[in-house]
C-alpha cells in the first residue's frame, strides 16, 4: 500500500524463538525449518519477545513522529 501511496514504509521482523531451540537449529543447520510467521507452529516465545517488538516498534515511530530538534526551553 505504502508503494500505491507514495508515502514511506518500514516492515520489520522480531524473531521469537527460544535460545535454547535456536543454538539447536544453528547447530544442526536447519534454521529455514524453524516456524516463523503464518505458520500453525509458530509460538513465540512471549518474554522478552513481546516487549522486545513493542520498544522496537515505538522507537521506529518516534524517530518519524518526533521533532527533528528539540528546545530544552520549551519544558
């Protein structure tokens, strides 16, 4: 849609799977078969996850919604 638009987009990807799950699928070669999104076996794992993708949600939009200065007379 951004693209229809001609306005900017970001889309960004927060990985959620356990370290433990991982080292295993790096170690064995086979992260590709690691659930990701869409996926029926795809569960998160919700901490630190979830906060993860939020702070890193809320820092994209204020990098665009935040003044590109900021006065420190105007407290």
């Amino acid at each position: 849609m951004a693209r229809a638009w001609d306005v900017p987009s970001v889309f960004r990807f927060v990985g959620g799977t356990g370290p433990t799950l991982y080292a295993e699928a790096e170690k064995d070669g086979t992260l590709n078969a690691l659930p990701s999104n869409h996926s029926p076996g795809f569960a998160p794992v919700l901490t630190p996850t979830l906060r993860t993708g939020v702070e890193t949600m809320l820092a994209a939009a204020g990098s665009w919604l935040a003044p590109a200065t900021v006065d420190s007379t105007s407290r």
